[in-house]
C-alpha cells in the first residue's frame, strides 16, 4: 500500500472520529470551515484552541483524486499552507493561508481541481516523555479549486444497479466537470421496498469517477434514488445494468 493511501486511510478514520457528537465539542482543536472552496488565488482556515492549554499543530496540503471509488492523496506544490506548523495559545485562534502556485493557476488546469488539508494535533513535548497515552487530533477537510467557468456548474449523475457474483450494488458515476458530495442515500425499489443507504455524508465521487454502494437485497431491478447532492435534495431514476459490467 502506498504511503499516501495510508495516510488517506487514517486521515479519514481520525477526523471521522473527531467529528463524532460529544467529541468535536470536546476541549481542543477545531478547524472551520468544514470544506473551502478558492476561486481565485488563496482561501483561509481558521485554527482554534478551545483547550486550556496551548497546543501546536501541522497544516499538509495533499492533492487529492479517486481510483475505482477509494480516495487517493499524493504529496503536491500546487497548493501550500502557510505557516504549515503553527502554536496556539489556549483559547486563541490561528489563521491558515492556502495559496495557489502557478502550476495550479495554468489556464489547461481542470475546471476544477480537488485537494485536502490534513490537521494534526502534535503531542506536547512534556506528554511525550510520559508513559500514558496521548489522544491528539487529524482533521481531513475538502479544498476545491475553481475556475469562474465552472463556478455553477452541477455533477452529471447517472445511477445504475450491477449484478454480479457476490451479490447487487448501486453504482453512482459522475461524468461531470464537478465533485459531487453525497449525503442521506436512500434507494427506493420498483416494488416500493426502501433500502437507507446511509444517513448523514456518505462519500464524495470526483469528477469522470464512479462510487459502488452494497445493496442487501439478492436483487434489484431498478427504481429511484433519493439522496443530497452538495447540499440539494435529488430524486432520480435507477437503470439496471447487465451482469459484469
């Protein structure tokens, strides 16, 4: 496994776990907005230390893309944090640059271009000679680059059932210019049978990629999907696709 899947992996795990009710209120770091979006040359996040002690923290830029459905972070210049290592006072707050290099400006660049921004609480020098364990915090949070030609532009979805050996998927394809966020995905059979999917986000598909999500049932022979696309509630029709596809 390469070392940016891995880090992908528990990027998503850690701030997944830190944004659990009862946690993300917890003393500590927090870091808003949830998502950025640059349409010019530079955005901001605000870092802020809701403890009673002061902490430091590494700001990474990765540019982020999708390979057969599964997230993929590679190391890049094109968007840089500025200060990547920072240290906050208790109960202060710490602003974040993210610029955009040349490279990322150049005019052949996608309409737009997808990368996150990995948070990491560091463990205080004087916990680390400790032998106790030290729980800090990962935060992993969308940054999208975009031109003023795709500023309004939507997903293109198309939805599909597969049927294959180890049982039916719902299959989501994006041949958009656009990312599509997906949240609160529910499929509703032709028979009427509601199958939840997932409540609140349940992942993103990239421009010209595709999502799978496992269905329970043996079989399904099409239907609608009701689901949110980047905030926007969306009804739409499910095609059945042969075997194999």
């Amino acid at each position: 496994m390469s070392a940016s899947r891995s880090l992908h992996r528990v990027a998503l795990t850690l701030s997944a776990w830190a944004m659990l009710p009862g946690i993300a209120q917890a003393e500590g770091l927090q870091v808003a907005p949830v998502s950025v979006t640059i349409p010019e040359r530079s955005g901001t996040v605000w870092l802020t230390n809701e403890g009673g002690e002061a902490l430091r923290a590494q700001v990474r830029v990765f540019r982020w893309s999708q390979d057969n459905g599964e997230d993929v972070l590679a190391e890049t210049t094109d968007l840089v944090a500025s200060p990547p290592f920072v240290s906050i006072p208790a109960g202060a707050q710490q602003v974040v640059r993210l610029v955009r290099t040349a490279a990322a400006a150049d005019p052949a660049a996608p309409c737009e271009q997808t990368f996150r921004i990995v948070v990491d609480e560091l463990p205080a020098a004087e916990r680390q000679a400790g032998d106790g364990l030290q729980y800090v915090l990962r935060f992993s949070v969308p940054v999208y680059l975009t031109t003023p030609a795709c500023a309004e532009l939507d997903p293109v979805l198309t939805w599909r059932i597969e049927q294959g050996s180890e049982g039916s998927a719902l299959v989501v394809a994006n041949t958009g210019q656009v990312r599509a966020q997906l949240a609160d995905l529910s499929l509703v059979a032709a028979g009427g049978t509601r199958s939840d999917l997932g409540g609140g986000l349940v992942g993103y598909v990239l421009p010209g990629q595709q999502r799978h999500f496992v269905l329970n049932s043996a079989a399904v022979s099409g239907g609608t999907v009701e689901v949110s696309v980047n905030g926007s509630r969306v009804v739409a029709p499910v095609a059945l696709a042969s075997s194999g596809q």
